[in-house]
C-alpha cells in the first residue's frame, strides 16, 4: 500500500491518495470498500463486484450485467442512440459552448479528486452559468468530505447547497463502493 505504482495499479492516483481515508491507514479504508463492495448490493445485480472480483459478469444471458448490456434492453438502447451527440472537447470547452441557463443535470463522475480548488472554482463558474434554475449536479469522491464544503470554496456554497438527503440516497445505490463520498448540489 505504500507503493504507488501498486495504488496506480488499483486505480488510485496519487491525488486520491491524500482524500481516501482521512489520514486513516490505506489497509483499513481499502479492506472496508472491499467489504462495502461485495455485502451492500445482491449479487445478481452487483456487476461491480463481478468485475472486481471475477473479471467477468456471472451470466448466464444478462444475469449480473449492467442495464446498457442486457439484452432485453437493445431495442430501447438502439432507438435512443440517435439523441446522443458526440462531442470532442474537454467538459469545461464543453460548457463554455452551451448556451445560459439550458442544462438540467450535470454529473461530474469523480472529476473533482483530480482538480485544484481554482480549477474546481472555474468548473462550477461554468456550471453555474449553464445551469437552470432546476439544475442538479452529482459527483463522488475519494474521501467522505465535499471540496465544496471547504473554507476556500465558501463563495461557491453562496450559489449552492448540497443535498444532504440526496447525496445520502446516492452514497447507498453506489455499486463501486471506491468511492467515500457522492454529492449531490442543487442551486439555492
């Protein structure tokens, strides 16, 4: 656990390193993902752990598989597809190009271990900007704590709360249980 190349191996950057357990050892925190990993969700849905676990999805036909690759749900995911458009450019370019106030939701997977707090600021200047008056955002990360709940951020949590209930909702229906924390932040 004190090799970094090992913690890379695991997925985990350097920059998760420092947030994953708050200053608890590496060991404890990884052995109680682990265990959050394989006793929080059924196995016949818990692809995550199969995954981790096995390299593989139970089977046999869509048993264990995520919902975008169960058969049953082809048709439904081949008439969708033509409302995806595919853009090639980084989220805050992205964002940059939209125009005020036409996004509902914004999920930012774990994005937030890998900024610093000026990118972070900049991200949700963006966000806002964007962002309906309705405008849902959700994020994990590495460790329990929000960045946004940080001194340093405290102008940020003038435009926005964080969702106690819903980011503990969140927190339960996450399968990969890496994570420490889910957030979910609504614009006051």
């Amino acid at each position: 656990m004190r090799v970094p190349a090992v913690l890379s191996g695991f997925g985990i950057a350097p920059s998760q390193r420092a947030r994953l357990g708050a200053g608890r050892p590496l060991q404890e925190v990884l052995h109680e993902r682990l265990l959050r990993l394989i006793e929080r969700h059924p196995e016949e849905v818990n692809y995550f752990a199969w995954q981790a676990l096995a390299r593989r999805y139970p089977g046999p036909g869509d048993r264990g598989l995520p919902l975008d690759l169960q058969r049953r749900q082809f048709a439904r995911m081949r008439n969708g597809a033509g409302v995806i458009i595919p853009v090639h450019a980084g989220l805050l370019e992205f964002l940059r190009g939209l125009p005020a106030r036409e996004v509902d939701a914004v999920a930012l997977s774990h994005s937030h271990d890998w900024l610093n707090l000026e990118a972070i600021r900049t991200l949700w200047d963006a966000i806002d900007r964007v962002g309906s008056e309705r405008v849902c955002v959700v994020f994990r990360t590495a460790g329990a704590e929000s960045p946004l709940e940080r001194a340093e951020l405290a102008t940020l949590r003038e435009s926005w709360r964080r969702d106690d209930e819903r980011s503990a909702v969140g927190f339960e229906l996450d399968r990969g249980a890496i994570h420490g924390g889910f957030h979910c932040y609504l614009r006051r």
